[in-house]
C-alpha cells in the first residue's frame, strides 16, 4: 500500500492551480471536468502519481469558499533553504505566515505559508 493523494476543496480552482504551481512550483499533472456531477478536479504534484503522493485539488461547480475546521493541520514540503524558499514564494505572490526559523521546542527550521484558500502549507528545512 501507498498514500496516493490528499484532496482538498477549493473555490476557485484557477487561482488554486496558479499558486501551487507558478508561487510552489508543482505540475498540473492531470485535470479533468465532470459535468453531471458538477465538479473538477486537478491534480498536482512535483512528480507523477506513480512516483509519490499529489495533491487533488477539488473544485464543486457555484462553491466560492469553505469553512477549513479546525482538524485540519497543514500540508509539509521539504525545501533546501526555508527562509530563501519563503523569500521565492512572497516574491512570486505567495502568503508567507510564518518566518522561517526553528520549530518550537526544538532545532528543525520551518515556516509557514498560506494557500488562496487559507490551507497551510509547513515548509520543512531539508537537514543536512
């Protein structure tokens, strides 16, 4: 066995698609529309579904917005460099929520930013 995908709703699915790609750098690897159920759904990742886990981006045709709860915790990405990655992101658009430095009660660098739809997304320094 193996995670596949983790979905999350979005309400709008072009400005979700552009900030995981052009601010996070994933692909678009596959999208497809389903009319009589009156959804879309993308999928996105940094590497093909046959390789590692993506991210489903689902979009419920005439929903704008979601109330996020609060069980949800966030999406982790391992970055080379978390304050120079958060620097990229803002420069390209991106909401950066927490600065990178080290996690509390310990040394692992991390930073926080936040997707269109208010996700958090924890980028991980890579150690060496």
């Amino acid at each position: 066995m193996r995670i596949l995908h983790t979905m999350l709703r979005v309400g709008d699915l072009d400005r979700s698609l552009a900030f995981y790609t052009e601010v996070l750098g994933m692909r678009l690897l596959r999208r497809q529309d389903y009319p009589d159920g009156k959804f879309t759904l993308a999928f996105v990742g940094y590497q093909d579904e046959m390789d590692g886990a993506v991210l489903e981006l689902t979009h419920n045709w005439g929903v704008d917005r979601y109330e996020l709860g609060n069980a949800y915790g966030h999406i982790a990405l391992e970055v080379e460099d978390a304050r120079k990655a958060c620097e990229d992101i803002r420069a390209r658009g991106g909401k950066v929520v927490r600065e990178a430095g080290p996690m509390k009660h310990g040394t692992t660098v991390i930073a926080f930013v936040e997707d269109p739809d208010g996700y958090k997304v924890e980028l991980i320094e890579r150690r060496s």
